[in-house]
C-alpha cells in the first residue's frame, strides 16, 4: 500500500466511525423522546388518580366524619407501635 491508498483507508474509516457516530445519536434523541413522552404520559394518568382517590377520600370523610376519625385514629396507633418497635 501506498501513503495515498492508507490515507483514503484511514479517512473510510473515520466517515464510516462518524457516520456510526450520528447514527447512534439519532437513535438515543429519538429514545429519549419516546420515553419523555411516555413519562409525560404517565405523570398525566397519575394525577388524574390521584384527584378521583382525593375527591373519594373527601366525600367519604364529609358522609362519614366520625368513622374517619375512627380510622385515622387506628392508623396513627399503628404506625406509632411500628415505629417504637424499631
């Protein structure tokens, strides 16, 4: 081989690696914004449960204001001897 033919090699080689290069970049931006999306996506489904569980709890305690203060009572019990025990 010639220095003429080696450099063409090595100059290949290089636009091949940064072809490479741009590729895998192009896959993980597309990747992350996938999964952004996704997230985004989840977070929405989340806080639409987490509005019907508050707007439950409330109806609940407002129909049953003594038996919630029955039931927050036992929690706290609970919790307190779970944590003295440790």
């Amino acid at each position: 081989m010639n220095t003429e033919q080696v450099r063409n090699f090595g100059n290949n080689g290089v636009d091949a690696a940064v072809d490479g290069i741009e590729s895998a970049a192009h896959h993980m931006e597309n990747a992350f914004a996938r999964s952004k999306e996704q997230l985004e996506a989840l977070q929405e489904k989340a806080l639409e449960v987490s509005k019907a569980a508050c707007e439950t709890t409330d109806k609940y305690v407002r129909d049953n204001p003594w038996q919630a203060v029955g039931i927050a009572a036992a929690v706290g019990l609970v919790a307190g001897l779970v944590i003295r025990r440790r």
